[in-house]
C-alpha cells in the first residue's frame, strides 16, 4: 500500500534495499530487537539510519550500532522520542539561557493504556524488548535526560507486572541522580485505569483532541482475540495499511504538540511545565503561557535534526551515543528493580554543545 501510494519502489529484503545507491538514508522501524542487525547493514553499505527507539534492547548492541556508524562515516540518529517535542526543546532552551536558573527537580509522570494495545507476542516479553521499559521509559527517559543535561549519575527503581496474561512490566518508578546534584522521578503505568491526559486538557499524546467516552477501548478490544497470532492480527489492523486504518480512513492531523503525560521543570528562579500548547511557566511574582504555533506537521523535529546532521554536519542531539547512554538507564532501572539497589551509570554523556 505503501508503494502506491508513494509511487516508492518497494524490496523483498533489507539487504536489496541497501544495496539501491540512490538510497541515501534508511528509516529502520523494525521489531526493537532487529535494529542492531538492520542499523549495522545499513551503515556498512554507506547510508545515513534514522532508527526508531529504543536504539536496541543491549548495551553490546548499541556499542556495535555506534561503532558500525562511525567506521561507515554516517550518521545515526535514534527517534522518534518525545524529547523531540517542540515544548520539551523549548523548555530546554528556557533553560540553557539562564533565565531560570539551574534545574534541581524534574517530575515526569504518565498514565495510559499502553498494555493493552494490540501486541506481537514478543512485546509482551521482557528479554525480548516486550514491557513499558524499553518501549515508553525509551521516551520518559530521554526528556529528563535533555532537560538535566544528560549525565545521571545513578538510579532506583522498581516496576511492577500485575496481569500475569500480560508477563512483563507494565509500571515502573524511579529516582535518576544527575551528576551535577539535579534529581528526577520518572512514573509511569500502562494499565489502562487513570488516565494523565487529563492533565493536558484531553489532548492525547499524539496532540489530537482525546474522546473521553472511549475509555477502556483497549480493553475491550481484547477480549475478542483469543489467540496470540490474533492479538497479532489486530496490531496490524491498526498499522499503516491495515484494515481499520483504510476503514477509518487518513488519521487526524494534530492540533497540538504531542506530549508524554505531566511533566514539571524545579528550576532555582521558576517552575516550566511543558504542554501540548507551550510552555507554562511559574516564577516568582507571576505565572505565563509561553505559546507555541501548532504544529504544520507532526514530528517534523525529528526530520529537521537528521536534515540538520546531514546538510550541516551539526552534531544531533539524538546520536547513538546519545541513544545508548538512554538504553543505558533503562536496563538499569531493570537491574535496580530486580536486585533491589541503586546502580551507578558508566555510559552518559551531556548534550552536544
């Protein structure tokens, strides 16, 4: 459907793909634990990879992933992630300027259905990349990295499986200590009960308006699969090509900036909340909407540090190292929960400059 609708040439193999020398960047969107190989084959055939996160589900294969980039002389950028949203950048930038002073405290915290969506049967298995962890703390993590600058120093966490038809987390929370003295509480649950757009004015995190009525939709989707090929199925009924899409017809542009659930910046002279519609921020004496202009397009932030990498050599935010150093405090949040104690982080590194 792809191809014509793009009027794209379409392979039967990864490997075809790359060896095409009009190809000059490959988008890997892959399954999580089929990024190192697809990344690393790229590379090796000279093409600049934007690869979905989480970069890969092993600190061994995100080393192979930077190393195959750097030898190749490309660029890795690892995306989509909500730290690419344009009030979490502008946020940052808030910051980076001084006006606020130093960051001390940042509270992120999310509560959706993410459980419950449709799931291939790997995604519902920890060692496979399967659990929130490496599929939405990818995302959690990568916001307070940015607006903390990037060197946690360590972390605590616990996470929690309560559905044993579903055997992998699906809540977790954790402490990051950066190295500057800056703390972070991440929180998050994928159950499918409370539901935190409701902080953000009933826009979802895709920056569309939420039907409120439609809560437990998930859920109720579930009950009529019976089998785990059928789960499959359903997932890729929701899928660019799939039944329900055609069905359903193009989906909603957004009218706002999509978020990732509560998210509050402690900072000495002011509080900064990020929002589908700006930045909120609380001083002392006075309290603004700092606006943003909707979005034209939806993650067009992504395409613009790739152009930006590409066209001007500037160094991406998002790089592998960068990537890694966020896989890095996932499976240390894993490690934490499972051995109960705080694990001290080797891999970080701080925003470009």
């Amino acid at each position: 459907m792809f191809a014509a609708d793009f009027d794209a040439p379409n392979y039967e193999s990864i490997e075809a793909l790359c060896e095409n020398p009009a190809v000059e960047i490959v988008y890997v969107a892959t399954p999580h634990q089929m990024h190192a190989r697809h990344v690393c084959l790229a590379a090796a055939k000279g093409k600049h990879v934007l690869v979905e996160k989480p970069m890969a589900i092993t600190l061994s294969e995100c080393r192979t992933m930077v190393e195959a980039a750097r030898t190749a002389g490309v660029h890795l950028v690892v995306g989509h992630s909500h730290s690419f949203d344009a009030p979490v950048r502008r946020a940052r930038e808030i910051v980076a300027s001084g006006a606020v002073g130093k960051v001390g405290m940042i509270t992120s915290l999310n509560y959706t259905d993410f459980l419950y969506r449709p799931r291939r049967p790997e995604e519902l298995v920890t060692e496979k990349g399967g659990g929130v962890i490496f599929s939405q703390a990818a995302h959690q993590i990568d916001i307070v990295r940015l607006l903390g600058g990037g060197l946690v120093r360590s972390v605590r966490a616990a996470t929690g499986s309560w559905d044993s038809a579903r055997p992998t987390e699906g809540a977790y929370s954790g402490l990051l200590t950066f190295n500057d003295g800056a703390f972070a509480s991440v929180v998050y649950s994928g159950y499918g009960h409370f539901d935190s757009d409701e902080f953000a004015g009933w826009v979802s995190e895709l920056g569309q308006t939420k039907d409120r009525s439609r809560h437990g939709v998930a859920r109720k989707a579930l009950q009529c699969v019976t089998s785990p090929e059928g789960e499959a199925a359903l997932k890729s009924a929701r899928n660019y090509g799939g039944a329900n899409v055609i069905a359903s017809g193009a989906r909603p542009q957004a009218l706002h900036h999509e978020h990732f659930g509560l998210l509050v910046i402690s900072c000495e002279k002011a509080d900064l909340r990020p929002l589908p519609t700006g930045v909120v921020i609380y001083a002392d004496f006075e309290q603004r909407l700092e606006p943003l202009p909707p979005p034209q397009v939806s993650r067009t932030e992504v395409i613009d540090e790739l152009y930006d990498a590409l066209v001007h050599n500037r160094p991406p935010i998002h790089s592998g190292e960068w990537a890694l150093a966020t896989v890095e405090v996932c499976l240390a949040m894993l490690q934490s929960a499972r051995e109960n104690r705080e694990i001290v982080l080797e891999h970080q590194i701080g925003l470009p400059q």
